[in-house]
C-alpha cells in the first residue's frame, strides 16, 4: 500500500467519489486521542460510507463546527451524539448527524486487519468504555508523580 499525504480538505471530494462507488477509503490518523485503539503513525483505518443509523461503539469519522477532522467513539446515541476518543475522559455531546463523514470499518495494525464488527473488538470496546472512570482515577496520581519526579530531578 503506498502512503499519500494530503490535507484531509483537499480528500473529502475524493473520499465521497470512493463511497459513491461503494468503496473504502484508508487514512492514517495522527492523533493520540484514540490511543491505545489506533496509534498514530503506526495504525491506519478503513473509512467506509455512512450506514443509516449509527449505534453505540461506532467509529465514526466526522468534522467539528470549527472545521477539525475527528475520529471517536460513539458512546450514547439520541437525537445527537456523544464522542469520545479511546485515550480520553472528555466527552463531546452534540455531534450532529451532519458532522458524519464515514465510519470506521477496520483498523489496520502492521499486516493485520481487524474488523470493528468482530466480536472480541466490539467487547474491547464496551469493556474500555466501561472502565473509563477507573482509568482517570489512575491517571492522574500516575500524572502527578511523574511530574513530580521531573520537577525533583531539575532541582537536584
């Protein structure tokens, strides 16, 4: 698989081209918000057209009113949606049916390609969202130790 990088402005013309022909479409994310699901640089994901209903655990990839590309869960549905990336305790309600470019189908980790619908993926995902509390709890004295450490290490 050869490696394109464009600005994902420019793509949006050429993914909804793919979708139209009822292709995928493979992008690499470069954030961490989705960590440890999808790592950046490492992990590529398989972006697929919209179903016509989204449901809890999707993958959606969507734009934010100020114009940023994102890939989180879905973590509660009604009339709009609640996101989440895997590595973060911040949730975004609101999230429009609009804002939805294409869901994520597959994530690409080295040779391997896992299916979202897999049933083991689909309780990692209910069982991370789930232990969500616990994990902030824990990470923040992990956060203030090391920061501590550091600012010990500079003073010595």
């Amino acid at each position: 698989m050869s490696e394109l990088r464009a600005d994902l402005e420019e793509l949006l013309p050429v993914m909804q081209e793919q979708f139209a022909k009822g292709e995928s479409f493979v992008i690499r994310p470069g954030g961490i918000s989705m960590l440890p699901t999808v790592r950046p640089g490492k992990d590529a994901v398989v972006l697929s057209a919209l179903p016509q209903q989204l449901k809890k655990y999707d993958l959606p990839f969507y734009r934010r009113p100020d114009g940023s590309f994102v890939l989180h869960r879905i973590v509660e549905v009604g009339e709009t949606y609640t996101c989440v990336g895997d590595g973060q305790f911040r949730f975004e309600p609101g999230v429009r049916q609009e804002q939805m470019i294409a869901l994520a189908t597959a994530i690409i980790r080295g040779k391997r390609e896992i299916s979202v619908n897999a049933p083991m993926y689909r309780l990692y995902c209910k069982i991370w969202h789930h232990t969500r509390k616990v994990r902030h709890v824990i990470k923040w004295p992990k956060y203030y130790l090391r920061r501590s450490l550091s600012w010990l290490k500079s003073k010595l």
